[in-house]
C-alpha cells in the first residue's frame, strides 16, 4: 500500500472515531449550544411577529459582515431566495423592511453575545495553548472611518488636519484579545478626539474583562504609571515596551541591579491628574510602584513580573515577541472583514455595526479553535480568511448543517492550510500597490462638478 493511502485511511478512521465520540465537540454544537442559545434568548427584546424577527435580523446582519458585499441588498436577496426555496412566501424585495428590524435590535443584545461568545473560547482552552498555564490577553486600538453624515461627524469628528467635506468621520476603537484562542473579549468605542476618547479611557472601561492572574501584553502608549498601578491592585501582571520619554531618561546604573540591564524601580505618582481620570480615581492610584525594566531584543520593557529567576529576560522576550499577534487580529477585522469602513450612517447603528463584526470574528474564532482542535495544531497557525471562504461556501452547498462526520471533514479541511510564524514581526506601514490613478479630492464634491462642467475632466495620471 502506497504511504499516502495509509495516510489517508488513518485519517478516515480518526474522523469517524471523532464523529462516534459521545463528548465531540463541533462548531455547529458550539452556535447552538446552550450557552450562547440561553444569552439569545435572555437579551432578546420583546416582539410581534414580523418578517424579520430579532434572530433573522440579527443572523442576517452577521452574514452582512462576514458576506465580501456586504451590502443590504445581498442579504435581503439571501433571505429572499432562501423562503422560495423552503416554499414560503418571499416578501417584498425592497430593503427597508430590513433596515427598520436591525434599527430595532438593541445594542446590548448585539455587545453581550460577542463578548460572551468571546469568553466562553477563552474559558475553555486547553492548558497547552496557555503561557506557563496563565491566560495571556492582548490590548491595542485601531480606528475605523464612518459614512460622511452630519450625525456622525457630531459624535465622531473627522481629524482637524483635514478640511470641512473632504474628510471622513473618525471612531477609535480598543480592543482587548485572547492569545491563545484569537477571540476579542471586550472592546470600547470613542472619538478620536476630546476627553475620554484616548487609548487609555478606552481601555479602563475594558479592565472588568481581565481575571486575576491574567498577562497584559501592550505596546508603548500602555506603560503609564496608572494603568500598572491598576493592573497590580487587580492581581493582573504586565508586559509593555517602555513609553517614548521615560526609554530616553532609563538610566540601568539606578535602581536595584537584576542582572545587566534588567533592574527594579520605584516609581512615584505623577503630581499631574490625566485629563481622562477623575479626581477619586487619581486620589486611590498608589503613591509609589515598583516596576521592573530590562532591555532585551532591541527594546526596553516595563512589567510587573520583578523576580528575574521565576521570569528571567528571555522568557520575556518571547512573551513580548507575540504581542504582534494583535496587530493580525485588527488586520483579519478591517481588511479580511471590512469593518475598517462601516457604512451605517447614524452613531447608533454604526455602533451595532461594529459589535456586529466583533460578534462574526467569534463566531470564525470558534470555529478555527474546534479545527485546531481535531488537527492537534493551535488556532494561530491556521488560515482567518480561508476558514470564512471555506464557511460560507459550505453553507451556501448545505442545507442542512447536519453533524458527524461531514462536520468532521469540514473542521479537518478548515486545519490543513498553515500559516507561518510570525512572531515580532515588524513591517513598515506603507504599500506598494496604488489602487487606482485617481487623484485626492481637494474641494467640496459640489466645486469639483462645476469646475469638470466648464474645463473637463483632467488627464489620467500615468
């Protein structure tokens, strides 16, 4: 027998032994196990009984953000063309009945299933995908554009840097990540601009996420005096790159000597209160912090882990190394998903738009787990985009999404693409490819219609 035959056939016996197991665990058990069906129907609002009840809305609405259109329309044409086939009535064509039921699903609804889908993968993986068997989360912020509408440029101005029409309302966003499952936990959304719209507001409304005994891993902007400070009163230990001025005053001949530059520091409460913390907040920070910094691979960390035997620098480093992975996850939301540019064109509902992303990320990040699971891999070395073609190609050609071993061969095809390591990556934020030989739009969309009308239009840029 050629070895790729027997290769073949173990592989065959090990998916039906996985389909007879009795404690198999399967992504169409996870969606519609108790849990997330119990947080359904607790959140769900009270209803009368239209076309497009909260559920269908809300269902229709997550394969809106996982759809590569994502259009209305699309999913309107989907639900349409999924009743004539079930021999049901399709109902009007048009997409304002649609709109009006999403307009109807309250955000709590839409927030608290992300984050307990979120939760529920990061409570149960297994000790192996852990860091020394400590949960290891992920916090970093990105920004994401909304449609050019009054109501939102109100509640999220558009930078000051550009002018009146030409720019495009601006919301911030933190989110704060599992490592070893991918999953976002929690998230905070403000302007990116004003009070209580910085980094750091943001993230301490996204601290109640965090378990005593948990590993933050940041970059520079977190490694203020306060937020360590927080995290050591909560039990929760960090890891940041140290922040920009106080790397340029480290001085590795102060302070009690670990070992070559790696030393402990006793830090003292900055005299100024943050503009985005109230003075209770500032009074119950603690006079002094003892912090510890090191310099290793290139770059000086701060953290709170202070005994160099238990935590010695290069198990740091590696630590540190994997705070790269949230960059991924930010990139797999607004390029793979598209939520870098919502299309909602009120605050509220580009609000639900964004927690309606968070809530499809999970849902693929439980589905990436369960493959990673049967291909005894981890959920990181598999393929975010491949795993949203391969599921939304498999329910567009099933029916049914039946259990078994078909859930089987999905899972274990979902786990044969692998990606590389990419630990401490650095990449400069720049691109190659230009998108098109457009200009930028330099004047008001009405100046630029007058002037086409009397001159034309200019020649293409080569």
């Amino acid at each position: 027998m050629h070895p790729s035959q027997r290769v073949a056939q173990r592989q065959q016996r090990r998916v039906r032994r996985e389909a007879e197991s009795a404690d198999s665990l399967s992504m169409f058990n996870l969606l519609t196990g108790p849990r997330l069906l119990e947080a359904v129907e607790r959140r769900l609002p009270a209803h009368r009984e239209r076309l497009y009840p909260p559920a269908t809305a809300l269902a229709m609405f997550v394969g809106q953000a996982l759809s590569a259109d994502g259009s209305c329309r699309e999913a309107v044409d989907a639900a349409m063309a999924n009743r004539l086939v079930c021999g049901l009535e399709p109902g009007r064509a048009d997409t304002g009945a649609y709109c009006k039921a999403r307009g109807r699903l309250p955000i709590e609804l839409i927030c608290g299933l992300a984050r307990e889908a979120g939760v529920a993968l990061a409570e149960d993986v297994p000790d192996a995908w852990r860091w020394r068997g400590r949960a290891v989360r992920l916090v970093d912020g990105a920004t994401v554009t909304l449609p050019d509408t009054q109501e939102n440029q109100e509640k999220y101005p558009q930078p000051r840097s550009q002018a009146k029409g030409l720019g495009f309302p601006q919301m911030r966003v933190v989110g704060l990540f599992c490592l070893s499952s991918a999953s976002v936990l929690d998230a905070a959304t403000g302007p990116c601009e004003g009070k209580g719209g910085d980094e750091q507001a943001l993230l301490r409304e996204c601290l109640d996420s965090l378990q005593r005994g948990d590993v933050l891993l940041g970059d520079a902007f977190y490694a203020t005096y306060f937020l360590l400070g927080e995290l050591a009163r909560s039990g929760v230990d960090g890891v940041f790159e140290q922040y920009g001025a106080r790397r340029r005053s480290t001085d590795f001949s102060k302070g009690e000597t670990l070992g070559v530059r790696d030393r402990l520091v006793v830090l003292e409460k900055p005299k100024k209160r943050p503009d985005w913390m109230s003075p209770e907040e500032y009074a119950q920070a603690p006079q002094t912090l003892k912090v510890r910094e090191l310099a290793t691979g290139g770059k000086i960390l701060v953290t709170t882990f202070l005994d160099p035997k238990d935590t010695p620098k290069g198990m740091l480093r590696a630590l540190y190394r994997q705070r790269w992975n949230v960059e991924l996850d930010l990139r797999n939301l607004k390029t793979t998903l598209g939520m870098d540019e919502l299309r909602c064109l009120s605050p509220e509902m580009a609000e639900k738009e964004l927690w309606v992303y968070l809530l499809a990320y999970n849902l693929i990040r439980l589905l990436m787990a369960q493959a990673a699971l049967l291909c005894d891999q981890v959920p990181r070395q598999l393929s975010f985009k491949h795993t949203v073609q391969v599921w939304l190609a498999w329910q567009r050609c099933s029916g049914d999404p039946g259990e078994g071993a078909s859930i089987h061969m999905l899972l274990l095809f979902i786990g044969q693409p692998r990606v590389g390591r990419r630990s401490g990556r650095i990449e400069p934020r720049l691109v190659k490819r230009r998108r098109n030989r457009f200009g930028l739009l330099t004047e008001s969309r009405t100046e630029a219609r007058q002037r086409v009308r009397r001159h034309g239009h200019p020649p293409k840029q080569r």
